[in-house]
C-alpha cells in the first residue's frame, strides 16, 4: 500500500438532531475499520438542508462521539473538558461542513454541465407536481421526462445562458443508459439495469447542491477509500456510483504532475450494514418516543375521561390541538411525548445517544452492544460461549468488514443493560464514584451537591454497596436516595411501618430503641463493624436472624424496608445523623 492509498473511512451525520444509537453504530465501525488498518478515520457534517441543520446540532453529535471514545482524525475540532483538541491534526483536506464547500460543488456542477453530463431545468415545483399526480392516476410509476433539446455528452449553451442570467432553476445529472454495478463487500455486487435511474437532481433550486452529489464530491476529493454505511443508504447508491463514472477531477484538485491526464473519480468500497430494528420488528426510530407516551396517555384518560386535551393543555403546557393531533396519531411532536412524560411520570425509550447518557449508561458498555449489531469477532471464551464481552481496543485489533452480517439486527435493550451492569460492577470503587459523581454533576446536579459533601471514605463504602446492584448510574443515585434524605423527615412508608415495627405490640419498635442505646459506644463505625455489631446484636437478643431489627433500621435511616447493606448504609450516613434518624422515626411512628 502507498501512502496514498491509504485506508480513509468517514462518518457523515446530518446534523438536524442528536445522534441516533444507529449512527453511533455506523461511526463506531467507521472508526474500527480505519484503526484496524492503520487508516484515518474522519468526521464530515453533511449540513446542506440549511433549514433543518444547526450548529449546535453538530456540535451535540460531536461531543456524543467523543463521549463514546469514538475520536476522529480528520474533521472539525473539538476542544475537550481537559484541553485536548480531536481533530487538531487533520489533513488539510477541509472544510469539513459541507456548506463551507460550496464554491467546490458549484466548481464541479459547471464541469458537468459543459461535459454534457448535466443540465440545468426549468420545470416549476407545480409543473413536476402536476405531472407526478398524473402518472400516480394512470398507475405508472413517475420519472421526470428528459427534455428533448438535451442530449448526453452535448454541452447545452443556451440552458446554461438562461441558468447564469438568474433564471429560477435546479440541475440535473444526465444519467446515461447503462448497467450500474455497486460493488459492495457486504452484499456482493448490486446491479441495476440500464434506464433505471431517471436524471436527477444535484443542484437545488437554492444553490446548494443535494446530499448526493455532495457526497459523491466530497467521498473524492478527501481521499475516502471506504464507505460504510447502513442499508438504507443503499438504494442512492446506484447514483453516486453513475456520477462517479461521470466526474473528473479539477485540475486544481488533480495530483501534481497529472496536469496533463484527467483523474476520473474512484468508486470507493462500499459496505453497506444491517439495519437496525426493535426487538417487536418495528423500525428503531425517534418516533418510538411518541409511539411510547401516546400509549401511555392513552391509558390514562381510559382511566380519566374527564383528561380531555383541553384540560390536558394548561398541565403539559402544550397547545390543545397539538395534544389532540399527538393522540389521533396526526403528529409525534417531541415535545409533546417529552411533557407527557415529565408530567406522568411515563418513562420513554431511549433512541438517541444523548438519552442513553442521561440514563446513565457506560459509553464502553454502549460501545461493546452496538459492536454486535451486525458483526461479531466470530471467536470463544474459554468456556466455549461466543465472546460478546470486549472493549473498542479488542474492536480496533479485530474488526473486519468480512464478518459484517447481511440480515437485520435486533437491538434489545435488556441486553444492553445487563452489559451496562456489568461494566459498571467491573469498576473500581474510585472509578464509580468519579464517574457516576461526574454523570450527576451533568444530570442531577442537586444531589451531586449533596453526594459530593460527603466525605470520600464514606462514599467508598456507599460505592461498594449499590455499585454490584446498579444497571445504570440513575439505579445508583435511586438506591443512594437515602443520603438525600432529611434528618428529620417523617415520611415512612406506612406498609413497612405496621408490618416492621408495630406488628406484635409493637416489637420492631422496641428493639429499635434498644439497638439505639448500643450505638453510642459503638467504636467501630466501618461497614464490617456495624454489620458484625448488628448480628451480635440479633445473637444477644435471641433473634434467628438480624431482620427484625434490619428491617425497623432501614425504615428509621432511609423511610422504607428496602436499602444497600445496612453496614455501608450507616458507615455513609455517619453516627450522628444515624442517631438523628432513628430518634426521629421512634418519635413519629
Ligand atoms: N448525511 C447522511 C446521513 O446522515 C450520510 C450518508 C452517508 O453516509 O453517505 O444519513
């Protein structure tokens, strides 16, 4: 391999949103691919439809990326929390937002045009309208009708006239009668049969050219040498295939020496992936949000008929039509299923990387289950299983696009979190508390003030006692609700409270306010000490086993029966706010 030949991979998102679990997928294998063969792996933001694109969208996929370990070498810079810039080194084979290009695409349209590979056309919007509306009547499938004074190969001096005098228009590729051939290392060769692809369009009405050409310009000139990308993206290919047959380099663009020859533009190799679908079948998307709180409202106005979407309107601070719309299925509007969600407490599933954060997800647990979504190390344990469990170093060694699957992969959110459990167990104690301390500062910032004043030795132990149970590090922050809680408060939970403590006149009561009386000489105050204090508690007062006392204790210290080990539980606490909440508890109940 020469250096130019290298191996180059992109990932291209759009940026009209956050980053979708499936792009994630998309740009991880991108990044595998390039680390793999010591490639370069770039990053181009594909913002063209200027209306539904945004800066701060980018910049939200960025960060997603990078939050998942998932760094690119060529491509807009990114200034990390601590400094570091991705992206610093890039080939200088920028811009890498395709808006800032287009002088190069408006460059390569006029070479097309004066080729006689494309043409500029005049049709209005309501003319092709009129037309496809016709076609759709007769039972025909539309194509746009090439005019009869164009002709492949043949410059057309006068609709290029009327198009540089400012009249309205948008350009077509001239597509030529042939067989295009996608050869793709996934799905072997696609073919398509001559007349298939009717001329379409690659300069809008706008002058900004559609995502075909541009990335057909661009897949070129920054030296790509692999696509990978999903299936859906497969039926444009045959396109960018046929300009690619059709296009040529600039010479400012063209190698230096090669002045004299043309470069034709390569077809890179392409790989197209599985798609990604729930585990019911249904196609894995932002609509599934929606689909989520409209069944839950659903239910509850079953239950409540009076929740008209008037009523409705005032409490998800949305507009009544909106909220009707959203249930008769007219709209998904995100808001909406987000206020729906707030209010009732409905609970949505997660789509985007940014939602998977937020519940509290390991971007390395992340990364492990998208790696599976279509390929696999086709490798086993020691105990013969399949090795499912590695990290995106193992990733970056191994990843091929030969074990890339053809069929559709299931994306199930119970594994996913089991992966997540485990990554999280498998993490030191220090490294618990610095990340899921970090992952509160980001989205609960009330209790991570609160958690964060807790001195470190406690929380330690508090690490070590919720961490082999917590799925995400939200299930962490619900078991350590208890640090959260007052003092002073009274409200235990009233079932506990008869069947723990009043039951048989009263006892749990009374040998709380013995256990009380220990505490105070108590020396040891570590986990280990207070759970060994605790059984010889249990042992002295003849009890079987410490749960007529642990469970009273757990009421007292955190307003229910269920809590982490009761050792860790008092060791976070302290002695005196310990104190404080049985004394409280024995006052109230
Ligand atoms: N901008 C396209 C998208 O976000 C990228 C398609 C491609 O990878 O070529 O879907």
């Amino acid at each position: 391999m020469t250096a130019s030949d290298h191996v180059v991979t992109r990932f291209a998102p759009s940026p009209t949103g956050h980053l979708h679990i499936g792009g994630a997928r998309s740009a991880l294998f991108c990044w595998a691919f390039a680390r793999r063969n010591g490639g370069r792996f770039m990053i181009r933001i594909e913002d063209t439809d200027q209306a539904r694109s945004s800066d701060e969208s980018a910049r939200g996929i960025l960060e997603d990326l990078a939050w998942l370990g998932i760094e690119w070498d060529d491509g807009p810079s990114l200034t990390l929390a601590d400094g570091r810039v991705i992206g610093a080194d890039s080939r200088p084979v920028g811009p890498y937002f395709q808006a800032q290009r287009v002088p190069i695409y408006h460059a390569y349209i006029e070479a097309l045009v004066k080729a006689g590979r494309a043409y500029p056309a005049f049709e209005d919007a309501a003319e092709l309208e009129a037309k496809r509306k016709a076609a759709v009547a007769a039972k025909q499938t539309y194509r746009y009708e090439r005019p009869a004074d164009v002709k492949p190969g043949v410059f057309n001096a006068a609709r290029w006239e009327r198009a540089q005098s400012g009249e309205p228009h948008v350009v077509r590729f001239l597509a030529l009668h042939e067989e295009i051939i996608v050869p793709d290392q996934v799905l072997g060769d696609v073919r398509i049969a001559a007349g298939e692809l009717d001329d379409f369009v690659i300069l809008k009405a706008d002058r900004f050219p559609t995502y075909h050409f541009a990335v057909v310009i661009d897949d070129e000139l920054m030296g790509v040498t692999h696509v990978l990308r999903a299936q859906e993206h497969l039926a444009n290919t045959p396109r960018h295939v046929a300009m690619q047959k059709a296009l040529v380099r600039l010479p400012q663009h063209s190698p230096p020496g090669s002045e004299s020859r043309a470069t034709p533009f390569r077809t890179p190799v392409y790989a197209h992936m599985p798609l990604i679908f729930n585990v019911d079948g249904t196609k894995m998307s932002k609509r599934d949000k929606a689909k989520a709180a409209r069944a839950a409202l659903q239910a509850k106005i079953k239950q409540e008929p009076a929740l008209t979407a008037d009523v409705l309107a005032p409490r998800l601070g949305a507009a009544a039509p909106d909220i009707a719309g959203f249930l008769a299925k007219d709209n998904d509007s995100l808001e909406v299923a987000t206020a729906i969600s707030r209010v009732f407490g409905v609970a949505l599933p997660e789509i985007e990387v940014a939602d998977f954060r937020a519940a509290g997800y390991l971007p390395e647990a992340i990364c492990n289950y998208l790696a599976l979504l279509g390929w696999n190390p086709g490798m086993k344990t020691e105990d013969g299983k399949d090795l499912e469990k590695f990290d995106n170093a193992f990733l970056a060694e191994h990843f091929s696009i030969e074990r890339i699957g053809k069929t559709n992969s299931k994306f199930d959110r119970n594994k996913l979190l089991s992966f997540n459990g485990d990554a999280i167990a498998a993490l030191s104690d220090d490294a618990f508390i610095d990340r899921w301390m970090a992952w509160m500062r980001e989205f609960e910032p009330a209790a991570a003030d609160r958690i964060g004043a807790v001195p470190r030795d406690r929380l330690a132990a508090l690490a070590a006692a919720i961490k082999p149970r917590a799925k995400t590090l939200r299930e962490g922050l619900k078991s350590a609700a208890f640090l959260l809680r007052d003092d002073e408060a009274t409200d235990f939970e009233a079932k506990a409270v008869e069947k723990h403590m009043r039951a048989d006149d009263g006892r749990g009561v009374k040998l709380l306010r013995e256990f009380r009386e220990t505490l105070n000489a108590l020396l040891d105050w570590s986990p280990a000490g207070l759970a060994a204090h605790l059984d010889a508690f249990a042992q002295a007062n003849g009890l079987p086993n410490p749960g007529p006392i642990a469970q009273p204790l757990r009421i007292a210290l955190t307003g229910a029966a269920v809590s982490p080990g009761l050792g860790e539980t008092m060791a976070v606490i302290g002695r005196l706010s310990c104190l404080k909440r049985i004394d409280t508890c024995l006052h109230a109940v």
